[in-house]
C-alpha cells in the first residue's frame, strides 16, 4: 500500500509538471502561425513537440543560420533527420516569408 502511494504520488507530480511545461510552450507569433498555416507547415510541426516531422525548437537547437533554414525549406536534407519522414520541397513559399519563419525559428533556441 505504502508503494502504491509513492507511486500515485510520483505520477502527480509528474502530470503536473507536465501540465507547466504546456502552459509554458513555445508560443508562435501571429504573423508567423498565418504563414505557417498558409503553407501547410503546421501540417507536420509543431513548435515545441513532434508531430510527423521535428519541432521547431529541436531545429532550433541545430543552430542553423537563417539563410541555411531558407536553403532546408526549399531544398530538405532528409538525411539531417534521420528517423522522420522526408519533408516535401516547399518551393511555393516566399521568400520574404521562408526567411521570417527561420528567423522565428531561430529566436527558439535563445528562450532555452
């Protein structure tokens, strides 16, 4: 009994951690959820957790430069991400707008 009460008491805790840490997510600019909402990016990421492809704060922590993030966008490296899926080119992004979504990308790794 004594056990099982440790146990409940740890996962407690662990939910409630969990629950902080959502509300302290990676919030995405207005003007870049539209952009990423209007090509389809949001489709595969997310900004703080896996969907099919990697989150943006785990591109971030690759430090890429926003001229290299451009080049990914319209060109992906599926061999940088082993384990997911290829991502599609997205040669229809802008881009004005593809430089801004890396420079979004980019501002994650400075909040860790």
């Amino acid at each position: 009994m004594k056990s099982f009460l440790i146990t409940f008491a740890g996962m407690l805790l662990l939910s409630l951690s969990a629950n902080a840490q959502t509300k302290t997510a990676a919030k995405i600019p207005e003007d870049v959820e539209k952009m990423l909402t209007k090509y389809a990016c949001l489709a595969c990421h997310k900004a703080d957790a896996k969907i099919i492809g990697p989150a943006y704060t785990e591109v971030a922590k690759r430090k890429y430069s926003n001229e290299k993030i451009v080049e990914l966008i319209y060109e992906p490296k599926p061999a940088n991400w082993p384990g997911y899926p290829p991502m599609a080119p997205m040669k229809h992004v802008p881009k004005d707008d593809a430089l801004k979504i890396a420079k979004w990308i980019n501002s994650l790794s400075a909040k860790k």
